[in-house]
C-alpha cells in the first residue's frame, strides 16, 4: 500500500488541502479524538490553570504532534500494509514555531519510526494561536489562585514502577507534579486512584505535590499495537514543564529489563517489542527537545535496576507493601470484561505479568494481587507464553551469541554496555529462578 496522507488541523478554518483521498484529523472536532488537556474543571485537572506561565510554543507543537501521532497509529491498521506490519505515512502539521520545526524533521522521522516500527514524513505549516488557547490564556490570567512552581516532574500511570518512584520522590522531595494518562477501560482510572489516595494519605499532610490526570482515545481507533503512546503520555508532561520557565526534570520510572524490550524468542521482536523507554528513544527524544530550546530533561533512575531491586530497594518498605496489590503491571487488563467480569485484574501469563510476578517473588513480599492464571493453564496462549519464555531461558543459558550483542536486538545503545549486559543477566535470573519455584 502506498503512503496514508493525513491533514492535521487546530482550526476549524483551516482550508489547508492536498487532495481528496487524503483523511483528515482536527484535535477541535470530538469526531476525531477525545482528549481532557485543556478541562479545568474539578474532575479533571483543576490545577491546570494554576500554571505560572503559559506554555511555550515548541511545548504546545510538541503536545499536538503526538496526538496527531497516537491518532493515525490507532487508526491505521497494520494489516492493510504488505508485510501487515510497516506502515507508511506522512502527516502534515500546523505549527507555531515552523523555523525550528523544518530543522528537525529528520530527527523527529527517525525517533517516530523506532519508536512505532513504521516509515514516518512529516510536513510542516505555519499556525497562529486558536481559541482555546487564547481563552485558557484568559482563564490563566484571571485566576486569583496560587501558583504553583516545580522543577521535578514524574509519569505516574498506577503500575508498580511509577508507584515505586513516586514514593522514592515523596521521600526526598517536595513540589513535585505527577502526571498520569489513562486511556479506555476501567484498569486506568481504578489503579491511579488507588495510588492516588495512597500518595495522599501518606505524603499529603508533609509534602507539596500535585497529580494531573489527561485523557485521550482516538474514536473509532482499530490499531491496539499503539506504540506512540508513550510519546503523546510523555508529551503531556513536557508541555506542562515548559509552563515553569525554568529547567525541568522529567523522570519515567521503569525497571532497566522492560526498558532494554530485549525478546525471550525471534517470535517476540513484533508487537510484543515496545520501546517505550528504550535508551536510544530517549536519547532521540532528548535530543529533540535540546534542539527545539524545550529545557527539560529525561531520567529513568531504574535504568540499571531489574524490577526486584527497585521493590527491595524502595525507600517506604511498609507502604510499598500495603498497596503493591493496588498496582498494575499487566498489559491487558481488561480483557476479563469478555468473560463478565466486573474488576480489571492481571492475566499473569504476559511478559509485564512475568516480570512483575518474579520480581515480587524476589523480594518475598507476600503477592496478593489477582491474577486471572498463575499456572499457565488458561488455555493456548498460556501455554504459547510459557513455552516461550522457557526456550527464551535456554537461549539465553547456552547462545553462542555474545551479550553485548544480545542487549541491542531492539536498539542501539551506545554507553554504560558492561552495566546493560549486567542487567540482562540479572533480569533473566530473576525469572529463571521465578519459574523453577514455580514448576511449571
């Protein structure tokens, strides 16, 4: 199949046009895309206009990029494409800062395609400020409330990661702004709400930070590979820190295993292959917003971590321990809703599932968190998974290939290779010892 073309708009006057076989998005028709970014109100993010600037144009062109983004990954299919996979596509997109915009155009290609898999053309054009930008200004300006100010921003999905290295913060820190995306499903908003009252309950009395909640499905999206999600999860809070005026730090935790993305089996290297927080994205990432003038900066502090050594190595042990179980880690939760049930709950069986399973194991908390199949019986696709993971085990015990290479199957890194490798081999143990006590 040929290049998908997709007209991105901000406007509804935008006339801007191709041709009339290419779609069209416009992030101000709900028809296209529901996104909560701009609701002010108390049951979305009511500190939203408590911002002390507004936020900078390369943060804005940034913020509706990825949605433009996320909008045409989950739209597309990638069945329709001649290797049902690789999709070709060219958006073409308002800006408000163009001149910097057209200088990263390559840059911004290359992490896109990395980072989903697909052969990605952007094409720029200029834009001027809309009227809901112009009307938050407004709101912003007249707001009598205090202002608040922070130099540590942090993702914050529910997952037992994010939970994790907000309790390290809370710890150490204060004035510090959490962000959370939830898409569809229930799984999203029950498990930031219970990390939420979590968070408060210990820390709300003592420490000064705030959580901001966005939303933002695309309607009618087809696509569940969905792997620029992370860009547009990210990308809200970027924007959020440009509204600082000052240097920012953005911190994603996640155990250095996940992040390396590297497969047990050849037949893992598709969907199953995020790269979320891969190192090179980050580092393309970065080197995108240094380019653009966006004063923030990406930390993982798990990067040399597996998942059990962030749990033993928590700084709040009892509360970690009180609500792992109101933790997430799974990648499809909700599935359970086909079989009527009434609660999200882990399957047990998926890579997250495995890792967070032994990882706990490791650390010997005692792990009632429900998961829909503990013994890999639940049917083909448990059994598929496991056996997997066993002949990924025994790859990894006696391959030929050397580790250096082995921890670049799903990118490229270019320092820190001794402390990677040692991750590996730490990771792997962790769910090679998980499995034997689990004699499965």
């Amino acid at each position: 199949m040929n290049t998908i073309n997709i007209i991105c708009k901000l406007n509804e006057d935008d006339l801007f046009s191709i041709s009339s076989e290419a779609m069209q998005v416009n992030l101000i028709n709900k028809d296209y895309i529901h996104y909560t970014f701009w609701n002010t109100n108390a049951s979305h993010n009511p500190f939203l206009k408590n911002v002390p600037n507004f936020f900078s144009n390369e943060g804005l062109d940034l913020f509706y990029l990825s949605l433009f983004v996320f909008y045409a990954d989950r739209r597309l299919k990638r069945e329709m494409f001649p290797d049902a996979w690789t999709r070709n596509i060219k958006l073409y997109v308002p800006v408000l800062s163009i001149n910097k915009w057209n200088s990263q155009i390559k840059l911004l290609e290359e992490m896109l395609s990395f980072l989903s898999g697909d052969i990605w053309s952007i094409e720029f054009r200029q834009r001027e400020l809309n009227e809901i930008e112009k009307s938050f200004i407004t709101k912003q300006n007249s707001s009598t409330e205090n202002k608040f100010d922070s130099a540590i921003f942090s993702m914050l999905s529910g997952g037992l990661d994010s939970f994790i290295g907000a309790i390290d913060l809370l710890e150490q820190n204060e004035k510090i702004v959490f962000i959370n995306h939830y898409g569809g499903g229930p799984s999203g908003s029950n498990y930031i709400n219970s990390v939420q009252k979590a968070l408060d309950e210990e820390y709300g009395k003592k420490k000064t930070f705030n959580i901001f909640k966005f939303h933002a499905a695309v309607i009618d999206g087809v696509e569940d590979t969905t792997r620029t999600r992370s860009f547009m999860f990210f990308s809200h809070a970027i924007v959020l820190a440009t509204a600082m005026n000052r240097h920012a730090d953005l911190l994603i935790p996640e155990n250095g295993l996940i992040s390396l993305n590297i497969p047990l089996t050849n037949s893992r290297l598709g969907s199953s292959s995020t790269r979320t927080t891969h190192p090179y994205y980050m580092k393309l990432l970065q080197n995108l917003l240094d380019n653009l003038g966006i004063s923030v900066t990406l930390k993982n502090p798990y990067q040399f971590q597996t998942k059990g050594e962030m749990i033993l190595a928590c700084k709040n042990q009892q509360l970690l321990k009180d609500n792992i179980n109101n933790t997430m880690s799974c990648s499809h939760p909700d599935v359970g809703r086909y079989q009527k049930e009434t609660q999200p709950a882990h399957c047990g069986i998926c890579l997250p599932c495995l890792i967070r399973r032994a990882s706990i194991e490791k650390s010997t908390i005692n792990d009632n968190s429900i998961y829909r199949d503990k013994t890999f019986t639940s049917g083909d696709t448990a059994i598929n998974n496991l056996n997997a993971y066993k002949i990924g085990l025994l790859k990894f015990k006696n391959s030929s290939v050397n580790r250096y290479f082995q921890i670049q199957i799903s990118g490229q890194l270019d320092n820190n290779l001794e402390d990677y490798k040692n991750l590996y081999e730490r990771g792997m143990l962790e769910i090679e010892n998980f499995l034997e006590k689990l004699n499965v």
